[in-house]
C-alpha cells in the first residue's frame, strides 16, 4: 500500500502525525506544570486515525470532533499555537479561551467544533452533510466519536437519517476498547461496531487505526463515494490510547500485556516500519519532518505561554449574536 | 383588516421567508405533503416548495435538532418543529448544549439561527405528556431565545425575526390558539424580540399573562372592568429576552400585579417575572405579588381534573380582586 501514495503525501502524514504525538506530550508536561486549567484528554496512539481520515478531505470538507480532539483539530489544519492557547485558556486561543480542550473548534477549516457530550457530535455532522447537499456543494462530512458513543440513541437516530437521505457523511468510529474504565466487552455483545451498519443500509468497514495507510485508502473510498452522492458509510478503527481516559486516570484498568502488546503497534512506529521496508522516506527526511513537527509545536507552547488570559468580564461575550 | 388564524399566520410566516430565503427549509415529523404538521402549520408548504425544503423526518426528536444545529452552523436556516412540546425533552442535549452554546463556547466563531416550533399547553384532554408548558426550561438556558405569541399578528412577525436572527430561537405555540382569528396585515412586517405588547391599559393592576393565558386575562379583565377595577393586561411576547422595563414601568403606575401563566408555579415563568419585580419596583407594591399558575402536579386527563389546574378567569379575576 505503501508505495501507492506519493512521497509528499506520506511525508505530509508522517508530519501531522508527529505534530499531533509531540502536541499531545507538550500538553501533558504542561499540565503538570500546571498551566493546563481543568482536565485533558489525550490523542497520543489514535494518530493514524485522525491523519488518515483528513488526509482524505479536502480544506472545504467538514469534521465534527470530541472531547478527546486534540488531533482532529490539527489533522484538519488547525494552527497549532492556536489550539495550544485554547488548551491554556488564554485569550488568542480558537474560542477565545471559552471552550477549553474539549470544545475547540477552527471554522475556517472546516472543524465544526468539539463537543463533550458523548455522541452529540453525530446528528450535527448529520446536518452539516445536509447543509452541503442543499446548498449544491459536493462537501463531504468526517464524523469522530468512539465506540462509547455508538451506544447513545444520537447514534441510532443519526446513522438512520444519514442513510435514509442518503447524506454525503463519514461515520468514523474510534475504537479504542475502553468508556473511560469500561471496556467494550463488558457492555457489548458484538466485537465490531462496524456490524452495526447494516442495520442502517450503509455498509460497514472495519480497518487497523493504528496504520495509516489503510485508514487513508479506506476513507479516500468513503469519501469519494460520499462526494458522488451514494450515501454514508461506518468505518470503524481499531485503536488503543496511550494513557488514560483524562489526566486523572492512570488506566489501572487496562492490564500491562495489554497496554505493551498496543504499544508496539504504535502508529507512528508502524508508518516508520513499513517506510522502513520500501525506503520511501530516507532517514535524513525522516529526521528533519521530525525536527520540523517538534519545532512546530515548541512555537505553539511558546505562543501560548506568553499570550494573555482573556479580561473576566469577556465572560460575559459571544453569548448572543 | 382581513382576519387570518394563528396557524394560518405562521405558515405565512414560513411561507415568506422561505421565498424570500434560500436557505430556509423545515424539518420535522409529518411536516410534509402527506400531512402537513399535526396541527397543519405546515399544510401545503412541501407542495409549494418541494419535499427537500419541507422534510419529513423519522421519529428521532434529538436527530431533528442536531440535524437542524449541523445545517445552521454551517449555512443554512433551518425551523425545526417538534409536534409536542413536551417532546423537546428526547432533544435537551442538542437544544440545551448544543444549539444554546455553540457560538459561546467557540468563542463567537460559529452562529447557530435554529428555529425550534413546538405546541405547548393543556386544554384537549391529552394527559401528562401531550399538554405541559415548558417555556421555563428554556428561560434557564443562556444562549437561546423563547418567543410565546398569543395572537396571529405577534406569531408571524415574531416568527419572521426569528428565522432572520443570528440565535437559536425556541418559539412556543399554544395548541388552543392554532384555531383563534385576528387582525393581520397583508403587508410584511416584523416584531422585535424583546418588546411587549400591552394588550390592554389600564391604572388599577398590572396582569402579566403569556401565550393562551392572554386571553384568558383580557377576559377577566373584562369582568374586572364591571366592578370598576381597571386593569392593564401585558403581554411579554418573547420570555427571552424579556422587557422588563414595560413591566417595571407598569408596576410603578398601578402599584399591582398578578401573574397569569399556565406553567406549574415552582421555577416558572411566572418566578423569573415576579422576581424581577421584587428586584426593580418593590417601593412601588402596594400590595404582595400574586401568582395565578397551574399548581405543582403534572396534567392530568379527565376533563374536570385538567379544568381545575389550568388558571380561570375567575381565579384571576379573584387574585386581583385580593390585591385591589
């Protein structure tokens, strides 16, 4: 599969992956340090998932995220300095310092915003799909969430009005085998959510999120039949987060085989590996796509460091139009 | 003037805009050409503007507003009907966190004018999850205006601001007053949110009243005018933003009020009014604020059960009678 996409694509993945990886370290030291208010939700080991659905996009397509959307905003081209100050809760963040890391949102690029309310994100995709179909426009919708989130009724009542009209939207499910602390298992009798298309007349894919690459080719499928008008379709990544739910969370629940076995298929690695095998990339190129992410991101820390809170009264803002 | 009824002046409303707009279109369950609303606001709408714009939708009350949250922030100018009231509770996350804080929490990036119609209020019999007024839930929401007409000209001109706001407006109905006729000019006009209407002067009482609970208090007032009390009937027409300097400004002339609404008395409608009073025109009272509510149950069935919550005439006209 490898040696089907151009170099500078591959180039351009392996570098949003790294920003995302380095983004999410960087907000997790901060928060130790303190200057992370409220609580994270980390990307880091899901990279693939949110690289290679929006590499698949086009600038002018939509994406819906969740609270844990650290990635969607900087997979879809989101300014990093500008996620980053969100994140602090200074003023020159997207919301203004409103939203938070749970609600980030960057309209220009088509990221229709971060909702924390687990599965509320599916029927606004639904209705962005809808926007682009009457107002004539050939968009296309990515809609995040996890598999938390496929059992709330907006998944049931969206995915059946997505089919049912027939819109231009592209459920993608982040599995990473754990609600908070509950695993799948526990509350589902089936293994893979993407069964549960056909219950809706849509099919169904299930695809390892943890390689990029066929997370790429399958949503460049989806959404260039999306594009064409022939309806929605449920990709269902498999995947695994590297820490815990929320900062909070030192993932007990989770048994050390488990988390090693995961590790090692590390995203990142992964696209290393195979890169590795066919030497698209050379090392040199490698390192300086590495050494640009990071740069990238020690601009955003940077950036938001030193941008101001907001003034209290702007609490009082941007409640109506 | 030609007299239209309250249904017909809402489906001008939608009929205009949706000619005028673009961008307009309708959503909701049976909505369309092979029903037309269940309470027929939208009869003949899907014909004149095809099946696209008029969109029957399954019954996935959540779907509705989320779907109608997605097209707004993204270009559109949806007005979404939810067939009861009482039924906006399957959808309190899109309304409530979703629709009422999308422009707040992305820091003003993002506008959501969502229109949410819906019926409330008792009066037909239909029990507990068919006749409750709910305007109250909505008060509590920042980010969200609530609009509750009571006659056909404040119903379309309130309705025609809503779909041309930059807001998510909740926009009440009241089943009883689909059928009621009144004046209603054929030349466009608009209400501003915000403004009430006093729908009767008077010296000796204020009576706010909301939604059918209008013409209930005109009526009293009417009663009241025979013993010779003289009492000014105000209508806040939108409960969000609410005018609470006509309200205050009338206190200070009659030195009175009553509170006439159909919601159940705790936390309601008829509280955040009252409260405002207390806060802003208490050196004015001549007498304690009184409430003329539905008590604290929720609605019952059989006829004599439902009359007796719902407020009277004569339990008005006999709560101005105890402050006069």
């Amino acid at each position: 599969m490898l040696q089907e996409v151009p170099k500078e694509l591959l180039a351009e993945m392996l570098h949003k992956m790294f920003e995302i990886r380095f983004f999410e370290e960087k907000v997790f030291d901060l928060y130790g340090q303190n200057l992370v208010p409220g609580t994270i939700h980390l990307y880091a080991g899901e990279e693939a998932v949110a690289v290679g659905v929006c590499t698949a996009l086009r600038k002018d397509d939509f994406i819906t995220s969740t609270h844990r959307g650290h990635g969607h905003c900087i997979a879809k081209g989101a300014d990093l300095k500008r996620v980053m100050a969100e994140i602090l809760g200074k003023k020159t963040g997207y919301c203004k310092g409103k939203g938070g890391s749970m609600h980030i949102a960057d309209f220009h690029v088509g990221m229709l915003g971060a909702t924390a309310v687990v599965g509320a994100g599916l029927p606004i995709a639904v209705g962005a799909g809808l926007s682009a179909v009457l107002r004539g426009t050939d968009q296309v919708v990515a809609c995040f969430f996890g598999e938390g989130a496929s059992n709330q009724g907006t998944f049931h009542e969206s995915l059946n009005l997505a089919s049912a009209w027939s819109l231009p939207v592209v459920f993608v499910c982040e599995n990473n085998l754990y609600a908070m602390g509950t695993r799948q298992s526990r509350i589902m009798r089936i293994v893979d959510i993407a069964d549960r298309a056909g219950g809706y007349g849509m099919p169904g894919a299930v695809v390892d999120g943890n390689d990029v690459l066929a997370v790429y080719a399958t949503a460049r499928k989806a959404v260039a039949r999306a594009r064409k008008r022939e309806g929605p379709i449920l990709i269902e990544c498999k995947t695994y987060r590297h820490k815990g739910h929320s900062r909070v969370d030192p993932a007990k629940y989770r048994v050390k085989e488990e988390v090693q076995e995961w590790l090692e298929k590390d995203p990142i690695k992964r696209l290393m590996d195979m890169n590795a095998s066919y030497n698209v990339l050379s090392n040199d190129e490698i390192e300086k796509i590495e050494t640009a992410a990071m740069a990238e991101v020690e601009k955003a820390v940077k950036f938001a460091i030193e941008s101001p809170y907001p003034a209290p009264e702007e609490a009082l803002e941007d409640v109506y139009g | 003037m030609r007299k239209i009824s309250y249904r017909d002046a809402l489906r001008e409303a939608l009929r205009e805009e949706m000619r005028r707009d673009q961008s307009v279109f309708l959503l909701g369950e049976d909505i369309g050409r092979y029903w037309g609303g269940a309470f027929k606001v939208t009869d003949g709408l899907a014909e004149e503007f095809g099946d696209e714009r008029v969109r029957d939708t399954p019954i996935s009350e959540s779907a509705i507003i989320g779907t109608a949250v997605g097209a707004a922030i993204t270009g559109m100018r949806p007005v979404a009907e939810i067939m009861f009231g009482d039924l906006t509770a399957l959808a309190m996350d899109q309304i409530a966190n979703q629709a009422a804080k999308i422009r707040y929490m992305f820091g003003g990036q993002a506008k959501c004018p969502v229109v949410i119609r819906t019926p409330f209020g008792a009066g037909v019999n239909i029990a507990s999850h068919h006749s409750q007024s709910l305007e109250a839930w909505f008060m509590h929401v920042p980010g969200l205006y609530v609009a509750a007409p009571s006659t056909p000209y404040d119903a379309k001109g309130l309705l025609k601001t809503a779909i041309r706001g930059e807001n998510p407006v909740f926009f009440c109905e009241h089943k009883l007053l689909y059928p009621v006729q009144d004046s209603v000019p054929e030349d466009e006009y608009l209400i501003p949110f915000g403004v009430a209407d006093v729908k009767r002067e008077g010296s000796d009482v204020t009576v706010v009243a909301t939604s059918f609970m209008v013409h209930k208090a005109l009526k009293a007032a009417e009663l009241l005018d025979k013993d010779g009390i003289d009492a000014e009937v105000i209508d806040p027409r939108t409960l969000t933003p609410l005018d609470r300097k006509t309200l205050v400004g009338s206190v200070k002339k009659t030195g009175r009020i009553v509170i006439v609404t159909e919601d159940c008395k705790s936390g309601g409608v008829s509280a955040e009014i009252a409260a405002t009073i207390s806060e802003e025109a208490l050196d004015f009272l001549d007498a304690p604020i009184r409430r003329v509510t539905a008590p604290d149950t929720p609605i019952p069935f059989s006829p004599p059960l439902e009359q007796f919550i719902i407020p009277s005439e004569q339990s008005i006209v006999q709560a101005v009678k105890e402050v006069v």
